[in-house]
C-alpha cells in the first residue's frame, strides 16, 4: 500500500496511514491521484507538492 497521495488540483500531499476525515481523501479524482516512487515526503516535495497538515504533521 503506498504511504503517501498527491492531489495534483491543489498539490497537497496526504500521509494515508495518517489521514483524517477532514482529508477528504475520498474526493480526489482519479485523473487527480499522483502517486510517488520512491514513496517518501521527501519525494512529494520534490515534485512540488506541500504536505498536508492535517495528516503529514509530526
């Protein structure tokens, strides 16, 4: 399972084992999913993604 979701309509980047409700993770559209190889933070950050902070905070 990957750890870590892009919504390419607002560049935020989801932790999955860590979101909340508030995420509304399940009204990112598929065309709108991206996905990270490596699966890291660090990665989506790269690709121009900010971190959620909702689920992503420490």
């Amino acid at each position: 399972m990957p750890g870590f979701l892009g919504d390419k309509q607002n560049n935020i980047v989801h932790h999955l084992a860590n979101m909340k409700e508030e995420c509304k993770i399940i009204n990112i559209g598929l065309k709108d999913k991206q996905y990270f190889d490596p699966d890291t933070l660090e990665n989506a950050q790269a690709k121009n993604f900010s971190p959620c902070k909702l689920c992503t905070s420490n």
